[in-house]
C-alpha cells in the first residue's frame, strides 16, 4: 500500500495504523502533529486510525522558541 508521508511516496504493509508508522519513524516519543488528508488526528486516536491506500500523512515537530 503507498502513502504519501510529508510529500513524499512511502510504501506500507496493509492495515497499518498511524501511532505504528510514527514509532517505525521513532517519532514517538517526540512533540509532534500528524495530520492525514489534512485533517489532524489526536494521539489517543492514533492507535484506532488506519491508514487507507493514497491516504497524505504530514508530520510536523514542535519546536520551541521565543
């Protein structure tokens, strides 16, 4: 199955959920948003959401400043 992560072609085994592509990335332990299809999805809700074939994953950190 292919995605499209921050712009750029990213194949995965199928019924793979979103919290399981950010620790395969080893962001999970990091401040970040992820949006799919331009919608954000909380981080409770990254177990439970399954990425579909075509799906537009954006990962974004946070970083500080003043």
């Amino acid at each position: 199955m292919e995605i499209q992560l921050n712009g750029e072609l990213r194949v995965l085994q199928s019924e793979t959920d979103l919290h399981s592509l950010i620790t395969e990335l080893q962001l999970d332990n990091q401040a970040i948003a992820v949006a799919v299809n331009r919608q954000v999805i909380r981080r409770a809700l990254w177990q439970r959401h399954i990425l579909q074939a075509g799906d537009q994953v954006d990962v974004v950190r946070a970083i500080g400043g003043g």
